[in-house]
C-alpha cells in the first residue's frame, strides 16, 4: 500500500478526491467506488490505529532504545 490522502471540499460542487502517491508520480481518484474503496481502508487502519496515549508511549519507549 503505498500513501494515501482523501481530500474533502467544503463546497458541494467540489468532489472529493483521492490523492494516491506512488513510486513515480501521482494519481487523483474521483470515481465514486475508488473514493469508496480508500475510505473503507482509511477505516480500517483507524480501527487498528493505537490511540494517543499508547502511541505516544510506544514512540518514548522506541526512542529510549535508539538513544
């Protein structure tokens, strides 16, 4: 999986995109089923994603054992 962004416009007539980066350039996604398909990802890693406190402990725990 490579970077990606979902962009939301504040203005109806503004579609939202998705910014995809890859090894060589970019890509803008506008079709409604590939705007789908990123935000099911999107929920899937913030369902996975640690929460503040524990992310925040496991960076100081990282770091400590770098220094």
């Amino acid at each position: 999986m490579t970077g990606f962004r979902i962009l939301d416009f504040a203005h109806p007539r503004d579609p939202t995109i998705v910014y995809v980066e890859h090894l060589t350039g970019a890509l803008f996604l506008e079709r409604e089923e590939e705007i789908g398909r990123y935000a099911t990802i999107f929920d899937h890693l913030r369902a996975e994603a640690l929460g503040i406190s524990h992310s925040a402990q496991l960076i100081s725990r990282i770091a400590d054992e770098i220094a």
